[in-house]
C-alpha cells in the first residue's frame, strides 16, 4: 500500500512530497515522506473515511499489519526543518 495522489501534498519548507496523517495517539496531523520507507519507524494506513492515519512501531509490534505502510515521519528528512531558537547569534544591528 502507499498513499493515493490525493493524499500527497508538497512541503512547505522543501522540495518534498509529504502526507498527513493523523497520529491515533492523539489524532493530530503529523507530515510523513509520501514515499514508503523501509527505514521508517511508522506505519500508515487509510481508514474507511479516506483519512491517513499513522502510529509509531515498537520493538514489540515492529511490523506494520496488511495495508499499513511503513514511513518515515517528515521531521527526520526535510531539507528546512523549522528553524531551532538560536542561543547566542545576535541579529545584526540596525542600520540607519
Ligand atoms: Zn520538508
């Protein structure tokens, strides 16, 4: 399985083609590579209403179930991940 055209959106910080999914922990949207990757340590699956949903694999539970994907949550891949709050770099000065 892999998620359908409609699910896949661009990033807005990269080049990359990301979905979102809803989390079932918590039901908030999280941006996954819209590519299945093996490496990834979730596992995505769409649900009767058409929406994405994802989970995080344990050790315990580390494969996905039939028509669950594995992916890589978009955090771990994205060119421009939101910036940190800098310590220590001062903005330059104003010039007049
Ligand atoms: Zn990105």
């Amino acid at each position: 399985m892999k998620p359908a055209s409609r699910h896949i959106v661009a990033c807005r910080r990269c080049p990359g083609l990301i979905c979102w999914a809803l989390t079932t922990a918590n039901g908030r949207p999280q941006p996954v590579d819209a590519t299945p990757n093996a490496l990834g340590n979730l596992a995505v699956s769409r649900g009767s209403d058409d929406l994405l949903y994802v989970r995080s694999l344990t050790k315990a539970h580390p494969e996905p179930r039939p028509g669950e994907w594995r992916a890589m949550p978009h955090h771990a891949t994205c060119a421009n991940p939101p910036a940190k709050r800098s310590t220590g770099v001062r903005s330059a000065p104003w010039k007049r």
